[in-house]
C-alpha cells in the first residue's frame, strides 16, 4: 500500500465545529471526496492536492507549536491515513478525525472521531464514534434524524449543526435541543469569528 496520501492542505487554527470547538489545532485536509452533497464547503477539496508521504506530512505538522491535530477532507477515510495517524500517535500527537462515516475504517489510533452522516452511514462507524455531528436544514428528515438520536446513550456527543448558520436553521435546532435534552447544539464558530 502507498504510504502517500494527497493532501489539500494544511493550516493552523482552531477548532470550529463540534465539541472540542476553540481548541488550537493543525488542519490536515485531504483531497477527495465522493459524496458531492450540495451544501458542501470543501469542494474546493475534492481535486486539488499534492502527494505527499507521511514523512513529509509528519515535518509540515510538526512546523506548528501545539499537538493536536485534525485530519479532515474531503473525505480522510477513502485514503490510507491510518498508518498516518498511527504514527502521529507514537510522536505523542492527539490525533482528531472528522469523517462522513460512509465507510467503515480502521480508527484504533483516533483519539476522537467525529461522524458527520450523510446520504448513507456505516452503523460501525456510528458504533465507534465519539461524536455524531449531523448538518441540519429546513429540508431535513426529523424522522431519520432521531434514528441518531440512540447514539448519545452509548457515550457519543450528538450535535447539530445549523447548515451554512443560518438563521432559520439555528431556530429549528436550538427548537429540537430544548425537546430533546441530550443534544447539543454546534455551530460553526470559525465562520463566525471570520478565522479560517
Ligand atoms: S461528505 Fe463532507 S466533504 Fe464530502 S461532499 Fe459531503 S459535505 Fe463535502
């Protein structure tokens, strides 16, 4: 197996979304994604990135002054990050992932796992993950919606997240939270704050 991955980017900020939300921590995006949802704000991702081996990878990261890392998309899990992350591990880095959760992945060196499910979702991945982030809009299926709902019993932070911060959508959540407590609201702080 190739031990590059194709990188979109890699940055330092903090953390925006989900429930680590303004922790500093190094981006590394990687390209690709196949999933093409509409309301997507990566797709800059999905072409455009540069081979580079987990070595090189390793040194870029290792540019920055803080230990924790996000590996997001795209979509990480259709490349080869986990010897990656594996590494970051041995090197003492706390190693983040946000994925669509459309496949199941070897994550045992994923400190915390973030599932953003979209058109379809491996029940494996929802299993594993320690927060479930799911992107709602006025066109969202409250029915399917609440068949994540089960999740936050099991130990996963389950957050919604207003799509694009709209307004409207804001209201529906914070709506949907109040009836059913063990949610969490997520918005897009980074957006708001006008950080990268
Ligand atoms: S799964 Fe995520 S990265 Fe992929 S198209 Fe959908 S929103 Fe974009």
């Amino acid at each position: 197996m190739q031990n590059t991955l194709k990188v979109n980017e890699i940055f330092y900020s903090l953390q925006g979304e989900g429930p680590y939300t303004g922790i500093a921590a190094v981006f590394l995006r990687l390209a690709g994604c196949s999933m093409n949802c509409p309301f997507c704000d990566t797709r800059y991702a999905f072409a455009q990135g540069q081979d580079m081996t987990y070595e090189e990878i390793i040194k870029e990261l290792e540019a920055y002054p803080c230990r924790n890392v996000i590996i997001t998309g795209g979509e990480p899990t259709e490349q080869n990050f986990a010897p990656l992350a594996r590494r970051l591990k041995q090197r003492g880095w706390t190693v983040h992932m946000e994925s669509n959760g459309a496949q199941d992945a070897d994550v045992s060196d994923i400190d915390f796992l973030v599932v953003s499910p979209k058109k379809h979702v491996s029940q494996n991945m929802l299993c594993k993950a320690h927060a479930i982030k799911i992107v709602v809009g006025q066109d969202t299926d409250l029915e399917e919606l609440k068949t994540y709902f089960p999740y936050a019993n099991t130990g996963a932070a389950v957050c919604l997240q207003p799509q694009s911060n709209k307004q409207e959508n804001i209201d529906l959540c914070v709506k949907l939270i109040k009836q059913n407590p063990f949610l969490r609201l997520s918005l897009q702080m980074h957006k708001l704050a006008n950080i990268k």
